[in-house]
C-alpha cells in the first residue's frame, strides 16, 4: 500500500487497497468512529476498502494481525510490548486514549481505596490480561498468580459477592458501582 494514501492522497487509487483492521473487542461505542468513517465513504475517499473486523473473548488479534490474517488491530498498552518481548513484529501506530482505561472493581466499604489493598485479596481477571496488566501489577504492586480467579465477562458473581473484586474499564471519570 502507498504511504500517500494514508497521509491525505488527493483521490481514491485506481483499485481500493484492502485493509483487515481487528476491533480490540466486539463493536462498541467506542469503535463508532471506524464504523462512521466506513458507512460515510472517508474510506473509500482515501482509497481503501476497510473491512471492520470483531474482537472479543478468545479473540488473539495480535496474533491475527502477525499471522497475517488482519493488517491492524488494536490492542492495549502492552499489546506491542508483549509482541517485542515474544520476538514477534508489531508497531504501534496510534494511541486512542490519553490513560489505558482498564481498572479494578471493587464494592464500596471492603476497605479497597487503592492498588495496594487489593494484595493478597482473590480478583477475576481474564485470561488475556493475566499476560498483560496482571504482570505489571505483581510487579510494580507485589500482586500474586494466586490471587487469580476466573473472570467470565459477566458481572453477575460481582453483582452477588460483596467481597468480590474484578478486572474493569473506565468509561466515565468517576465512575462508582455501589
């Protein structure tokens, strides 16, 4: 693919160069743009033929991406760092967010107010972020593979355990779940 098509070429190639992008989950709002820019033409208008492609539970894009199965994907903060770390190719092009958004939950008055209370306590997280931000957090916070317990993407064993405490993403500042 020419680099002018993606830095404003003047009109639509000959024939649309065919790109694979690999949502990072299944299609959300925060995929909206993506999904504009397809319906919209802009695309088309820069000469390419975009095909949007889910993410979601078991979904590895980097590796769809590295195996050459998607040409972009999205990934988290550390998705490259993995990639550069496992000896496989990848770059990071853009950055969607100013803060990666992925948090931990906690139910008000377990005495959780900060990382360091969650040490030693048992939290859901999946098996994706285990390799991702679960390594920085037994690193930087002493947490421990014991504390791992299995996260479902449902928040109904969170909703039902008061004590529970699972992986999350920040969609709103301030964001509180009583």
């Amino acid at each position: 693919m020419a680099a002018t098509l993606l830095l404003g070429a003047s009109g639509p190639a000959a024939a649309l160069d065919r790109i694979r992008f690999g949502l990072g989950w299944l299609p959300e709002a925060e995929h909206c743009g993506f999904f504009q820019a397809k319906a919209t033409g802009l695309y088309e208008k820069a000469g390419l033929d975009v095909d949007l492609m889910a993410g979601g539970p078991g979904i590895n894009t980097a590796m769809l991406v590295a195996g050459g199965e998607q040409d972009l994907g999205m990934g988290s903060s550390f998705t490259t760092l993995n990639m550069v770390k496992q000896g496989i190719p990848g770059v990071t092009v853009a950055a969607f967010f100013q803060k990666d958004p992925q948090t931990l939950v906690a139910h008000a008055g377990q005495g959780v107010t900060k990382l360091e209370d969650v040490k030693g306590r048992p939290v859901m997280v999946a098996d994706f972020a285990r390799g991702e931000f679960w390594q920085f957090l037994k690193y930087r916070f002493g947490f421990t593979d014991d504390q791992l317990r299995p996260y479902t993407y449902s928040s109904a064993v969170f909703v039902s355990d008061k004590t529970a405490i699972q992986q999350g993403y920040v969609t709103r500042a301030n964001s509180r779940v009583a």
